[in-house]
C-alpha cells in the first residue's frame, strides 16, 4: 500500500491555496453589497429624493401624476388606505390611492377637458364624472319655453382594487327646468355609489318632479328610473356613506335610505323624518347638502350649512355630521375665517382662524359637541409683505398638524407646525423649504392624516434639470423626526 506524507512546505501551499480560493467569493459579496446613495444637500433633489427642513423625502414614480396636479379632495379611509382625487384642469383627472400608509402608490388617470367630480362609496370603492367639451351655448336650441338638455358626462367605476377608471359610461342629463345663462357652467352631478357597478342621481325633469336614475358600467343595460314621491322636494346628491337620500316635505326635513333600482318609495316613515330641533328646513338646505361635503374621513361625511341662529349659537353656520349611525349638527366657529376648509377626524375638525391680534393666523381644533380649543399663542406668523399663501390643517392622534404656503412675488416659503396636547400649544413653525425664484421651489401637495401617521406630499424641482416631481415624507412620532415611507 502506497502512503504519501506532506512536508510542512507542501501543507504551506496547500493552505495557500485554500485561502486564495475562498477569497474571490468574499469580494463578490462585497460587490454585490447595496449601496444607498447620500441624500442631496440641503433644500437639493434628485429623482429618488428631496433633501428638506424636516428631513430626507423619497420621490414617487413620475408616471404616477404631474406636479401640476391639485388635490381638491383627501379621502382617508382607515390607518392605511387614502385616495388623493384631482388632476390637472383642461388637461386630466387623477386619482392617486396607497394601501400603506404612503410606502407604495398607484394612479388612475382620464383625459379631462373640463370640470371632474368625484363620488365615494364604502370599502374603497369610488367614481369619476367628466364634464362634457360643449357649452350651454353650443347645445341644441330651445323649443319654445322649454331649455334644451344639457350634454351627457361620463362615468367611470373604479376602486382601490380596480386596475384602472376602465371604460366611460355616458349618462344623459334631463332638460333643465329653467333656461341656463350660457356664461354660466352648467351644474356637476354628484351621483350616489350603490356598489362597485350601480350608481344614482336624481334628476327634475319637469318642475317638482323627480326620479332617481340609475348608472351601470359600459356594455350593460342600466334599471328603469324609480319615481320619487310628490309633494316632496328632494337634494340632488347623496349625503353621507352608505349614501341617504334627503328631501322637505312641508315644514319638516326627511332623510331615507337612497332608493335600490326596482324599489317602490313610499311615503317617509315615522322614523325618516328628522326632528326639528336637530335640523330645520331653510330656503338653501337641499341646495346646501346637494354641494360635495366639506370633508370626509373613512365613513363619515361634514356638510356645511345654514341654520336659523340661536341663544347658544348666534351663528347660522354648522356642519352636519353624517355617520352610519346618524346626524349630529355642529356649529362651525365664529372665529373661523369664512370660506377657510377644514381637516377633519371621525371625532374632531381643525379651521383656520385669525388670533387675537386679527393678524397672526392660528388654528381652532374642536369636538363634535362644539367645543373648541384655542392655542396660547399663534400658529404661524404672517410675512409683512403683501403675499398670497394656502393654508392645509389636519387632526391627528394627540392634536393637529399644518402646512403654510406663502409667496410674495419671487420669494417663496413651506412651513410646518403641530400640537401634540390637543390643540393648546403648537410649537414654533419649522422651514420645509423657502428661497427667491422659480427654480428649487417646494410646493405643497398634500398634509395627510393616518392618525399616528402623518404624510407630507410635495412637489419640488429636481436639481440641474428642466423637471420636477413630487415626494413624499412621513413621521410616526408626532412630527419629531420625519423620513421616507
């Protein structure tokens, strides 16, 4: 038998060996390691971030939305689900949905020549409506006394789990019961969403009279429209989700469920009509409730009207708080700047107000029986210079948070501020980004509330390019560190 030995030179190189074939895997890994690049300087952006006052941004897809989209409508469904609905006008409709508190987004888009509006139903279902090109102008003669129909619009079915708007729904529009001023626009249908594929409005086409009728999606045959009881003098949007169906019938003011396709309505039940002590029947009320609501948050609905004043409220304007579970009437703040929209919760609402000196601007965050809380000191101070800004609030877990948009001719500014003890202290207002000229501007797209979580969109120029997009930033902790979702 053959036996070989190893001499302590050969074991030298055998080792040798060993360890130079072994080292080429341990450089591969290295290389393969991932290497994040640096953030961009200060008040810098590249594609993938936006370097700002409160920290590092993570930029979103460029394919997802211009940043010349405006968000007219923040729809927060839960801790993790939000449909941002806008677009850009005379150009396209957007709709832009996470199902993950901001980490991942997707869009829908559809060309939009002129208005858009959008209408929400439950569980993350919702619809687009496009206004047609035509104006009244351009639509067929009257006959007579009688006004020509308006042009029909189109609608589109989508929801958090649709693939896209799909393909448009074209719905007529009956007669208007009066002739319209040709300057004038014509009226945007709010339709109610039924389910996934059955929406409703309620169209007048002849005085005091009314039906509801129905919208299905493209390729399908929509139900017969159902008759609505006479006497009665219906809104012409739903109000609140799931949607309920208000009228006046004499002095009193009933709210019924919106009528299924092939249901019979009847006269209102003892139980639908509203007590007058929570909700009287003035001149503009249906008007007012056929108007998009001034906020809405998961299932409940704000809907801003006028009520004769009172002892406890000398002012007529309220919001209707429409939940699942009812209505609740709450008087918006005397304080609070006219016109100013509102942030809300399922339990609280925040508005805009001037602070005592009448030129400070501070903020006013109150409950649902009409309390508000005012803070010991302003929110933001304003520029001395004559300038133009857009303010946006929102409620959060322990407070408020807000945004401020300020421009006076080339000089530019985005701040930020919150309260984290329920509105009574807001601490001193952060730069997000502020300079002179055009280019390296940072505007606002969105302040988003999740509750614990708090989003900021915003659009910014990417350094050393003719390009800008948006980014997107969010906190977990009450706004104290802030970082890429």
């Amino acid at each position: 038998m053959l036996r070989m030995t190893m001499g302590p030179w050969a074991r030298a190189a055998y080792a040798l060996t060993i360890a130079l074939s072994v080292l080429p895997g341990c450089k591969k890994k290295k290389e393969e390691a991932p290497i994040s690049p640096p953030p961009p300087p200060r008040g810098a952006a590249s594609l993938a971030q936006l370097s700002t006052g409160l920290g590092t941004a993570k930029g979103l897809d460029a394919t997802l939305a211009p940043p010349s989209t405006r968000f007219d409508h923040v729809l927060v469904l839960d801790d993790k689900r939000a449909i941002l609905a806008g677009g850009v006008p005379g150009s396209v409709a957007i709709a832009l949905m996470t199902e993950d508190a901001g980490k991942t987004w997707k869009a829908f888009r559809a060309d939009r020549e002129t208005w858009s509006s959008y209408a929400f139903g439950q569980d993350g279902i919702f619809a687009l409506a496009l206004g047609p090109k035509e104006t009244t102008a351009e639509a067929p003669p009257a006959v007579g006394k009688k006004a020509p129909p308006p042009p029909p619009f189109q609608f589109f079915f989508a929801g958090l789990d649709a693939p896209s708007f799909g393909t448009a729904q074209l719905v007529d529009q009956p007669p208007l019961a009066r002739r319209p001023d040709p300057k004038a626009p014509l009226p945007k249908p709010r339709l109610a969403l039924l389910d996934k594929a059955t929406a409703s409005l309620v169209v007048e086409p002849a005085p005091k009279k009314y039906f509801a009728r129905y919208v299905t999606p493209a390729g399908t045959d929509a139900p017969a429209e159902v008759e609505l009881p006479k006497l009665e003098t219906f809104a012409t949007g739903p109000v609140g989700r799931p949607p309920r169906l208000f009228s006046v019938k004499g002095r009193e003011v009933v709210s019924r469920k919106w009528p299924a396709p092939g249901q019979t309505v009847a006269a209102p039940a003892e139980s639908e009509y509203i007590d007058l002590k929570l909700l009287k029947p003035t001149p503009t009320l249906l008007a007012e409730l056929s108007a998009p609501a001034a906020c809405d948050v998961g299932s409940i609905s704000y809907h801003a009207i006028t009520q004769p004043p009172s002892k406890q409220n000398p002012n007529k304007n309220y919001f209707l708080v429409v939940s699942p579970d009812g209505l609740k009437l709450v008087p918006r703040p005397a304080e609070a700047l006219a016109g100013a929209p509102i942030g809300c919760s399922d339990t609280k609402f925040v508005v805009e107000a001037l602070d005592a000196d009448k030129q400070s601007i501070t903020l006013l965050l109150c409950d649902l029986e009409g309390k508000c809380t005012t803070p010991s000191r302003p929110v933001f101070k304003p520029w001395i210079e004559k300038h133009e800004r857009q303010l946006v609030a929102v409620p959060t877990a322990t407070g408020a948070a807000a945004v401020i948009r300020a421009q006076a001719g080339e000089r530019w500014g985005l701040y930020y501020a919150q309260s984290t003890d329920g509105g009574k202290f807001y601490e001193r207002a952060r730069i997000i980004g502020e300079g002179i000229g055009a280019r390296g501007r940072v505007d606002l797209g969105a302040l988003v509330s999740f509750g614990k979580r708090t989003m900021l969109i915003v659009s910014a120029d990417v350094t050393g390019t003719s390009r800008r997009g948006y980014y997107v930033l969010v906190s977990d902790d009450d706004g104290a560190t802030w970082s890429p979702p």
